[in-house]
C-alpha cells in the first residue's frame, strides 16, 4: 500500500518539486507552508496537491491532527524555517525528516554553505531523522557536494549550486529508500 507523505515549506520549493516530480510514489502528498506567497506553494498548486498555509502563530496540536486526518505516515521537512517544538516532533518520532546543506554533526542551523565554504571544509548534504535538538539526529543519508579542495576554485554561487542539486538527487534517494 503506498504511504502518504506531507512535507513542510518556506521558501522556494526546489526540493518540493522533486517531491512534485514523483508524486505518483504517494496515495497522498500534502503540504504545508510556513508562508502564503511562498514559491513552494504556487508549486503546490499548479501541480493541484492539497496545500495548508499555517497562520504566524503555529497551532500545532491543530496540525498534528490535520496530519492524522489527512493519514500521513510520513513528515519531510525541505526548508521549513520554523523550529518545531518537541512535543510536535515526540508524536511524529521516526516519522520526521529534515533536509540539510551540510556534512552534519559540522555546521548546524543557518548559513551552513556559506560556513564551511569559509572554512574550506567540505560542503554536503544530510537528510537525518527530526530529534529537538535542531539539526540532530540520525543522518539517514548524507553525501559530500563539494569537497574543500575542489571549492578553492569556485565561487560560492556555484558552490551553492551544486549543493542545491545534490540535495535534490539525495531527496530523490530518500523517496527510493521511504516511497514503499
Ligand atoms: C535547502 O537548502 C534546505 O537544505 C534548507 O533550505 C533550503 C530549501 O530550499 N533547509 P528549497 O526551498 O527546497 O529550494
């Protein structure tokens, strides 16, 4: 039986379209943004998935029972910039995932890209499970974009890029290794 996947937005959406792309893997793909002029959700919406936009203050024992009544077995977090409170994440435990630009446990929270391009460190891409503790948890997949070396020659708009387009390949990954 297929699952059905809501994942969390607030911003450009490129990573939800990758989602979007596949939704045919979902009985139903739900989203939910932090954000009404988002771009994620104009994506949401021309590809006519069920979008939710959370009001300033999140009520989230509301949005947990949206997900229940929505049957949602599975929650992505793809730049959802709100923190999750834990009592939210205790009831959706090893159902939560978070997308991050960076070789976790280095370079938690923002800017992650921007700092270890500064250190000439390694760039890369996590998808871990969603604990309180922002940007913890264990790292589900977790792959290098750019290494330190190679970074040396670029600019960080293209280092930026090319991390973008590692987390959209390891989003299609997650898919594979979640979808079934
Ligand atoms: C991504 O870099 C993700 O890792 C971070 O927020 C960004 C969202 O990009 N948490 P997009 O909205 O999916 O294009």
């Amino acid at each position: 039986m297929k699952k059905s996947l809501a994942v969390f937005v607030s911003g450009f959406g490129s990573n939800l379209q990758v989602f979007i792309d596949q939704k045919q893997v979902w009985d139903k793909l739900l989203v939910i943004s932090s954000k009404a002029d988002a771009q994620a959700v104009s994506r949401a919406k021309e590809a006519e998935l069920p979008v939710e936009v959370l009001e300033k203050s999140i009520d989230w024992e509301k949005l947990h029972q949206t997900l229940l009544e929505n049957k949602i077995d599975l929650v992505f977090l793809a730049g959802f910039m709100r923190i999750v409170p834990g009592e939210f994440i205790s009831k959706w435990e090893g159902k939560m995932f978070n997308l991050h630009p960076s070789m976790l446990p280095k370079y938690k929270g923002l800017k992650a890209i921007e700092q270890a391009f500064e250190a000439q460190d390694d760039v890369g891409v996590s998808i871990h499970h969603v604990v309180p503790e922002v940007d913890s948890g264990e790292i589900v997949l977790q792959e290098v974009a750019v290494t330190g070396a190679e970074a040396m020659s670029l600019t960080l708009e293209n280092v930026k890029e090319m991390t973008h387009n590692k987390e959209h390949q390891l989003v299609s990954q997650w898919i594979e290794k979640y979808g079934n």
